[in-house]
C-alpha cells in the first residue's frame, strides 16, 4: 500500500511538473555595429543601447585636424565676406570652429556680421548649437524632413542664393562620402552647382581630414565574425564601406544585414555584397525602427 502511495504521488508530481509553463528563452538583442568616426560613435553607441538595442563602436572612418590650418585661419580673418558658410558634417562645424579667432564675433545674435550658418542634418545642427551658435543664424532641413541632405538644405536656403551671394563650403581632405554630397574634392558637388547655376559664388575650404583607421590584428576576426553572425551594420557613410572593402577584401557579405541613413549609401552596401539592406533617416527612433524590421 505504501508503495502504492509513493508511486501516486511521483506521477502527481511528475504531471505537475509537466503542466508548468516553459520559461520563454532569453533573446539576446540585436547587435548594432556602430561605423561613425570614433569622436560620434559613442553618443550613438550609448542611445542605442538606452533604446534597448546591443552596440558596439567600429568606427570605419579616422578623423583629425588638416594638415595646415592657415586656410582656415584665412577663412576666419574673412569671414565676413561670405553670405553664409555650409558645413558638410559635425566634423567640418567642429574643426572649422576649433580656430575660431577670439575676435570673430558672428553667428551671434546682435552680431555686426550677417554671415550665416548652412547644414544638412541633426548632427551638424546639435554641432553648431555646441560651437555656440545663435539659432537665429542657422539653415537646416525641418527636423522632420523625409532625408536630411544637399537636396533638402537648397529647398530651405535656395531663396537666399542671389546673384553675387557667396557661399564659403567647409569640407575635409579624402571625404569621398555621397553623405556629404560636397565632401573633400570627390564628393558629389551638388550644393556648389546649385549656388553657381543661381548666380552666387563658392569657395571651399578644408577644414579636417579623413584617412582609414590604423586597423588592428583583432578587427579581422570581429570583421569576419559580424558579416555572418545577424549583426546589423550601421552605416552614415560610402566612404565608411570603401574603406571596409578596401581593408579587409576577402569577406563575404552575402549574409550580412545593414542600415544605411542615405539611399546613396545603401546603394553602396548593396554594390558590396551585403544581403540585406535597408535605408532609415538618422533619428534614433527611425533608426531603432529600421533595425527591429530586418528579417
């Protein structure tokens, strides 16, 4: 009987067992691969994972002061020349403002100078606001435009462009990125032909410059690894994927997953081989949406 009872109460516990709900198992999130320069991935990086999202930086692209900086110092001594000066990223807004003169009171309100301030997108908008300049002076894209590019900035300022009005356009050495559109030398100088064809003038400057990162042993592995694993690449730049191609050419991309913030760049991530592409502006909650969507 005793054994009778105890072989009960182990199926009684054994069916138990068997009715209680299944942990669900544990998803790891999706892992972001953040390409930016080194001195912007971090922000994205930490609002990345703030939105729930694994990130990692491996920026693509190395930023750093121009070789000579006499030109800009020139730029700033004639600054007041200009009409208005169009930044193609946060980079150039940073660099060109890093020597800026004591003595150049303009972007300021009430300033004696009437020069003002050109830029595409959020980045070089939250850059200008930094380098402490008056919003009174900036031209920009509606924060809610459908892309934040040359196109979108000549449909706000293109009413300024006079015949003589002059545009001084800041740039970096080696910026082949179409992001930019007017990047240093190789860019696509759309903004430029827009302001001649209008009758004004244009004169660029280089302010920074970019070149390839100093690549370590170590980033072959990760490079290989992320390419086949579901990571998502996050790209704001072609050149950022040119200079991933050009440095590590024996990667397969035909399981790798991207977003790009341009359908120029994503048209680039499809040239390299990558299997999924998908395009999103460069606001978080865009991007964050993006990213979630990919198969």
């Amino acid at each position: 009987m005793c054994r009778l009872l105890c072989s009960w109460v182990r199926g009684l516990h054994s069916n138990c067992r068997q009715r209680l709900p299944c942990k669900p198992p544990k998803v790891e999130p999706v892992r972001v691969i953040v390409t930016r320069p080194a001195q912007e991935c971090g922000k994205w990086v930490d609002a990345l994972v703030q939105a729930g999202l694994s990130a990692q930086a491996f920026p693509l692209i190395a930023v750093g002061p121009p070789p000579y900086t006499a030109a800009v110092a020139s730029a700033w001594a004639r600054i007041a020349s200009f009409d208005a000066v169009m930044f193609v990223s946060g980079n150039a807004v940073s660099h060109f403002f890093a020597l800026k003169p004591a003595f150049a009171h303009v972007f300021r309100a009430q300033a004696a100078i009437k020069t003002r301030a050109f830029v595409t997108g959020p980045g070089s908008l939250a850059a200008l606001h930094q380098a402490g300049v008056d919003a009174a002076w900036m031209d920009a894209p509606d924060t809610q435009a459908g892309q934040f590019d040359s196109e979108a900035l000549w449909a706000v300022v293109a009413h300024r462009v006079v015949p003589g009005y002059r545009v001084l356009i800041v740039r970096g050495m080696g910026d082949a990125s179409m992001d930019a559109d007017v990047g240093g030398g190789v860019g696509r100088n759309w903004f430029a032909s827009q302001v001649l064809a209008a009758g004004g003038e244009v004169e660029f400057l280089v302010a920074y410059q970019r070149r390839q990162p100093d690549w370590r042993v170590s980033d072959r592995q990760f490079v290989h690894q992320a390419a086949h694993d579901g990571s998502v690449w996050l790209f704001s730049s072609s050149e950022a994927i040119a200079n991933l191609q050009n440095a590590f050419p024996d990667v397969a991309w035909d399981r790798a997953r991207a977003v790009a913030t341009h359908a120029r760049i994503a048209q680039a991530a499809r040239a390299a081989g990558f299997a999924v592409v998908c395009e999103s502006r460069p606001v978080l909650a865009d991007l964050v949406a993006s990213i979630e969507s990919l198969p």
